[in-house]
C-alpha cells in the first residue's frame, strides 16, 4: 500500500475552498485533524474528508 503524502495547511485550504484562517480556526475549535511538524502544520487529505463527512465543519463562524 502506497502512503499517502502530507499535505500543507496552503493545500488543505485550497482542497476545500476555504482561508487558511478558516483552517486555524477548524483545528482550534473543531478538532480538525491536524498534525504539528516543527511550526507547520501538516494534513492527510483523506482524514479532512472523513471529517468534513461527519459534519464537523458545518455551522463554522
């Protein structure tokens, strides 16, 4: 099975349409699954997937 890559939080907006301030705001408030490498934040595309799915990203301020 191949890994599947790490992605930046620049990325990860793009990937859903929204700011990176929206994603800070996600990863404080919603539990966006996020991983702190150094001072960056890293994603796996597939976990924020699962997430939004829920509805966890629903109602956001």
């Amino acid at each position: 099975m191949k890994n599947e890559p790490w992605v930046s939080l620049e990325e990860i907006a793009m990937h859903l349409g929204v700011s990176k301030d929206t994603v800070h705001r996600w990863i404080r408030r919603r539990g966006m699954p996020a991983h702190k490498v150094g001072r960056l934040w890293k994603f796996q595309v597939s976990e924020v997937n699962t997430w939004v799915r829920t509805g966890r990203a629903e109602n956001s301020e």
